[in-house]
C-alpha cells in the first residue's frame, strides 16, 4: 500500500489518512491529480483543497496523508474531482471506496463511490446509503441515473421475448485481467491443443465401453467424471436396471433439479400421457395408478407442450414426458417414458416405454429423454432464466436506482461480472455457428424459440400459423396442470418457497437440491429483510422512494413501454408495502446465486460423459417398441470431437473463480444496518454450511449448493 502526503504548509496540522481504492477495471487507472475537500457535519463550507497527485492504480488501495489547520467535527461529505493533464482532454478515474482515519480520535469513516471520477465535481457522504427522499443531493443523484441510462439500457430483445444490452460498453462490467485469463485464455488454450490432438482418433465409438476412454486420450486430460466409473461398473456386469436410479436421481440432484412436478390426478396425467395399459404401469409400481396419485407417491417431467414442435438445428428432439414413483425404499424410479404428446391410445409410431422393455430400447428412450431435458436445462433453466433474466433485472435497476441506495448496495454484489459473461457468451457460444449450433440437438433458434415460449407462456408464444390441438390455456388454468405451458413468473418460479409449493415437492424423499436450497433460500430472506424493514418504518416511507416504485415499475411493464416484460413481478410493477419488495429482492439474490449454481456447476459432471446427458443426438428418437442393440445407441450418441468440444465448455462453465455467499469481491455496504444485517447473513451462512459438512453421507451425493461452493453472481 503505496503511502505519500498531501502537500500542505500548516504547522501544528491535524493529520487524516485517508485510503483509497481504485477499480479493478480495464480504464480505472487514473494518472491525473485528485482533488478533495471535506465537509464537516455542521459546517456547509469545506476545507480547502487538497491535492493528492500521483498515480492510482487499477485494482490497489493507496494511502494518503492530508493535514488540515485543526481537526474537522464529523467530516460528513468528501467532494473529489480531476484536474485535466497537460495535453490531454479528459480524464477519469473509477473509486471504489474512500476511508478517512482520525488516529487522535479513533474514528474510521467510510465514503463508497463505485462510480467514475472526472473533472466534473462530486460529493458522496459518509456510509452513501440515503433514499432518494432522505438525500440532500437529489439534484446530483438524478443526474448520475441519468448517466447510468447512456450505459445500461435494453437494446435488442433475445428470442423475441427478454430485453438486453447487445454490447457491454461499461467498464465497471468489464473482467479483470487475472479473472479473464484464469477463467477463459488458459482453458481455450488446452481446449485448442486437445482439437488437434482428437483429429486422430475415429469419430464414431467403438462401443459402449469405449466412450469412458477420451478422458485419458487427450493431451491434456480432462477429470474423469464420476458417472462414468458408475457406467464402466454396471454395463460390463449386464445390470442395466441400476442406471434407473441413476436416471430418476437426475430429476432431484442432476443440473436440472427444479422441474420434476407430483401428478396431482390421474385425469391430468390421462391427458398428458396414455395410461391404458394400466396393468404394465401398475406391474413397475405394484401398486395401482391411483393408489399412486392418492398416496402423493406419483411425479412427472412433462416436456409435451414446451418442447412440442421445435425447429432444431441438428435433427429432432422428443416433447417427452417421463413418469416416476416413489418405492419402498423412498427412492425416486422411473415407471415409463413417452417420447411424444398423447392424442388418444398409445400408437405404433408413438409407444409408452418401460423399464422391463428390451433393455437397448428403453436406454434409447432415457436417452432421448434425457437430450430432451438438456435441451431444456440449457435453454430455460440455466441461460433464459439465470443469466437473461438477471441481466434485465439489473439494467432495469441501474437505471431507476441510484448507487447510493441502500438496495443497490444490498443486490450490487450479485451482478459481479454478469453483463461481460452475458456478452462473452453470445459471442462463443449461443451465436450463429457456436457451441450451442455445433453440440447442441436444438442450435440456437430452437433454444431462443423454447425461451420465448416460457418467457411469453406458450399460447401467448404460437404463432397464428400454428396448428395445435391442445387448449393450453384451459388446461394450464391451475398450478398444477402443465405448468410448464405457462409463462414463467417472478412470484412463482421465482420465489423458490412458492415453486416447491406449487409443484407439489414437499414430501419428495431424498430431494437433496430443494432442502438445501430453501436453507440457503430462507437465509438469504432473513437478509434481505434486515436491510429492509429498518429503512422503511412505514409503508407511507416506501411510497414515496421514487426511485425503488420506478424500477418496480420498469421489471412488469412491456419490452415496448421500455420496460424488462416480467410476468409476477410482486405488487405488479407498483410495491405496496414491504413484504413484496422483500420477495422481489431475494428472489434476485437466490437466482443470482443458488439457482445458478443448481444448474451451472454440474455441467461437466452431467454433460461430461455423452451417454449420461446428451446435449446432442443423432437420428430420431425411437418411434416403435422394436428390439434395439447397442449399435443403435452408438450410431445415436454425439461424436468423439463433439464431446470433446462439451467436455471444453462445461469445464469452464463449472468453474468457480469468484468467492462464496456472503464473501463479497467488492464491498458496498458501509452503513450501519447494511453491515450488521450481512454480519448476520454470514453467520447464517455458516451455521448452513456447518450442518452441510457434517451430513457426510449426503455430501457424497450432493454437494453443490454448500454455501462453501455456491459463488454470489452469475459470474461464468
């Protein structure tokens, strides 16, 4: 920590250190002089001026020593700008944070910026955690939203439906250095070297056993997953029944836990799937249907209408829907798989499944099953309902609320890097000829049409072209009927305590995913409302913040009122009293880090081994009961340099390069009741994490969302 001391000529002087911390970011470095003069709180005229010249480095805290003639009472504001270099015709600098130190006194005061230093003058006070009602400087805060609108605004609308930026041009946003080449140089470097390496082998598998063996062909070997040595044990051994557990564990702790839904009736499910053969069914349960549904014993994945007609880019993916109960043993097992929409009586071209099918035929239709799934976990799960959603979120935020709002400071920490991920990854990999057209069954324009359809709801996303024969608006009039014909929504998909509720998940046994993430989920709640409920006392308080009612407002309205176009926003864009802007705010909170996590850093262990998740197949999915053999799966599964390029990307997508929960990169909360309420959340945090440790045997088998493991933001 560089220490220098600011010219001055008093004797006797009283002497304040004062630290400073510059951005982390490319163009933060300053060169210039910085100048500062200190308000005290009594007293409306500032000290004199006091230059602190030199050089401020990018990411560095620097100490400065400023005398004063005599000692300043409760320096309340600190006023800071640039004077222009010679020859140079701007010139600005990106503060975190100032801390002023009195030694004599014993008193430390924070100054928080997070915002560009120019030659423009500025003031920030002490802690600069004020509603906009309660802030002296209303006129200087509105003109730094209004700054904000030139950066952050929605510029293009992905699949039709979900308002972002095209072009990060925010600096702030921007990776550092040492993030941008952990994270992503030297990953592309060994995935480069292991693309040439792969053009020697053959493009097809030998055979089943010979698709656990690319880990240790290439040059520079990628970790084997764990799934695979489950596979390597059981298909030399013939007990292809034990990978039906496997198959059902996906639906709880795989990287798409949140969709698995109880059949609330057998009606439902009669529409949903054809149940004629209700011996065969009852055969796999021993037990009747309805016994299943009456006992909440019976659950579903139902891909019928969401996934119904996709234009892939890569051959076709099944509308599937997958039926599961739970046994004696309160394991999760399959019962039966359908591959396409029911339309009366279960046809040649369009069979029920089972497990006690030949055994080639009923691992084709979990496979296609599962392509099916991956599709969707790509599409909705992860990319349209992490990273799109929280990228609208935050625009619409930075350009309603100012930074020095104690929310702001509350959620800042959350978006860590989240619009440079965004746009690296349209770049890489959802653009045109990318990962997701290469290795994916559905390409970019089937992902961007499966995320309209949730975004919008399905009906609202048919085209007038479109021929369908199923009502989904009478049939998804409930929660519980084909939920995923619905659009999705803030106060229900959103808000994870009403999901669970609404999919009927409660009592699901061994649903490691849901259990940990509601403790995680209920932490972050206690939190949130910590920061809340202290600064608004009253209801007539939140009314009056123009500024939190303004970005309510901009998340519900119309992409073409400017607005971010989220269904369920609670209070419908207008928060009436404290609880929906709690609900509001955790809800942005656990998407940014426990949902993504959920669905980000299994990837490479569910994606890494092609006959587990396949993100690509080729062909059709079966359409007849036919006997198949492995050759059929072989010809089906993705190619050796498919996988490789999977391998490459989920790698680095399940990298955690940013810090845990709680443990912020950058620090915005300097207040009392900010500091206090995360001081708590920590402990919180901990006490969750402490429990989660010493359940060592369901450690073994899901880990992913110890607060240990889970990173604050959608920073990868």
């Amino acid at each position: 920590m560089a220490r220098i001391m600011a010219s001055s000529s008093y004797s006797g002087a009283h002497t304040y250190t004062v630290k400073i911390k510059t951005g982390r970011y490319k163009g933060t470095t300053c060169l210039g002089n910085a100048i500062l003069r200190f308000y005290s709180k009594d007293n409306p005229t500032p000290t004199e001026r006091h230059c602190i010249g030199g050089h401020f480095d990018a990411g560095k805290t620097r100490e400065v020593r400023v005398e004063v003639p005599h000692p300043i009472d409760d320096i309340e504001q600190l006023e800071v700008w640039l004077e222009r270099p010679a020859n140079t015709a701007d010139v600005r600098w990106f503060v975190e944070h100032m801390q002023i130190e009195d030694a004599d006194k014993n008193c430390v005061r924070f100054f928080p910026f997070h915002r560009w230093v120019t030659m423009k003058h500025q003031i920030v006070r002490v802690n600069n955690a004020l509603l906009p009602q309660h802030d002296p400087n209303e006129q200087r805060r509105n003109e730094s939203i209004h700054l904000d609108k030139e950066y952050y605004f929605f510029s293009t609308r992905v699949a039709k439906a979900v308002p972002i930026m095209s072009e990060v041009t925010a600096s702030p946003e921007s990776f550092t250095k040492s993030y941008f080449m952990q994270v992503f140089i030297l990953p592309t470097i060994k995935d480069t070297i292991n693309q040439k390496l792969l053009h020697s082998f053959s493009k097809r598998w030998d055979s089943l056993t010979d698709t656990g063996n690319i880990y240790e062909r290439a040059l520079m070997n990628f970790a084997r997953p764990e799934i695979v040595d489950v596979y390597m044990d059981i298909i030399p051994q013939d007990d292809w029944s034990r990978l039906d557990k496997v198959f059902a564990d996906q639906r709880l702790i795989g990287t798409n836990p949140a969709v698995i839904q109880r059949v609330h009736s057998l009606d439902i499910l009669k529409e949903i799937m054809d149940v004629s053969d209700e011996d065969r069914f009852n055969r796999q349960m021993k037990m009747a249907l309805s016994d299943a549904v009456e006992k909440k014993k019976l659950f579903m994945v139902d891909y019928t209408t969401i996934l119904r007609r996709i234009i892939c880019q890569n051959g076709t993916i099944a509308s599937p829907v997958a039926l599961f109960y739970v046994n004696e043993e309160d394991d999760l097992m399959p019962v039966a798989i359908q591959l396409f929409k029911n339309k009366g009586p279960a046809g040649p071209d369009n069979p029920v499944f089972f497990p006690d099918d030949n055994k080639y035929t009923w691992m084709l239709a979990k496979i296609w099953f599962n392509n099916a799934d991956a599709s969707y976990h790509q599409s909705v799960s992860h990319l349209g309902f992490t990273h799109l959603l929280m990228e609208t979120i935050y625009l619409a935020l930075r350009q309603t609320v100012s930074i020095s709002h104690p929310l702001y400071h509350l959620m800042a920490p959350h978006f860590l890097y989240l619009l440079k991920v965004n746009e690296t990854a349209f770049k890489a990999l959802v653009n045109p000829g990318g990962w997701v057209d290469t290795s994916m069954s559905v390409g970019v324009k089937g992902m961007w049409e499966i995320i309209r359809r949730r975004y919008q709801g399905y009906t609202h996303a048919l085209g007038e072209d479109d021929d369908d024969d199923i009502d989904t608006a009478a049939a998804a009039s409930s929660v519980e009927d084909l939920h995923l014909a619905q659009a999705w929504r803030l106060d229900r998909e959103g808000n994870l305590e009403n999901d669970i509720k609404c999919r009927g998940v409660e009592d699901l046994p061994k649903y490691y995913f849901r259990d940990d993430a509601l403790a995680a989920y209920r932490a972050i709640k206690t939190y949130v409302s910590n920061v809340v409920n202290p600064h608004y006392a009253d209801v007539d308080t939140l009314e009056k913040d123009y500024e939190i009612q303004e970005w309510a407002v901009k998340l519900s309205a119309k992409y073409e009122e400017g607005g971010s176009n989220i269904q369920g926003v609670p209070g419908g864009g207008h928060f009436s009293n404290r609880d929906q802007l709690i609900d509001t705010i955790t809800s942005v909170i656990y998407i940014s880090s426990v949902a993504h996590a959920s669905v980000n850093f299994l990837q490479y262990e569910q994606y890494g081994y092609p006959f587990n998740y396949p993100a690509m197949l080729y062909g059709d999915p079966p359409r007849t009961k036919n006997e198949h053999t492995e050759s059929d799966i072989l010809q089906c599964l993705p190619t050796k340099k498919t996988t490789l390029g999977s391998l490459a990307i989920t790698d680095l997508l399940s990298q955690r390069a940013t810090k845990k929960l709680g443990d912020f990169e950058i620090k915005y909360q300097f207040d009392k009741i900010g500091m206090d309420a995360l001081k708590q959340f920590q402990e919180d945090l901990q006490e969750i994490q402490d429990d989660c440790d010493k359940d060592t045997k369901k450690e073994e088998v899901y880990d992913i969302l110890n607060p240990k493991y889970i990173p604050n933001a959608i920073s990868i």
